[in-house]
C-alpha cells in the first residue's frame, strides 16, 4: 500500500493463488486519507486500489 507496511501486490496475488474469488475492500489508514473530504478520499483511495491490482497483474 501507499504506507508500505503491506506488500499489497504480493498478497493480492497470493488470494488468486489460493482461489480466493470474494470481495476486496481497502480500509486506509493514512493521516493523508483522513484529512480529505470524503468525496476526494474515495477518488484517491480508489486510483491506489487500481495500481495495486496493476501491479500484481491481476
């Protein structure tokens, strides 16, 4: 994630290589997201969540 506390990549690719076919849900913890109105917190949270799943290839 964004924080890089969580190698967000690596474990959306280990739920596909589990068989994992559920929903995914993001819940930010960063000082940034909570310091936006709700509106761009979504947007923004939104364009982190299409990157990552880019980046795992998924």
């Amino acid at each position: 994630g964004e924080t890089g506390v969580i190698d967000l990549s690596g474990f959306l690719q280990a739920l596909k290589t589990a068989g994992y076919d559920g929903p995914v849900t993001p819940e930010p913890f960063s000082q940034k997201v909570r310091e936006m109105a709700p509106a761009d917190a979504v947007t923004y949270t939104g364009k982190l969540l299409q990157d990552v799943w880019a980046q795992a290839g998924l």
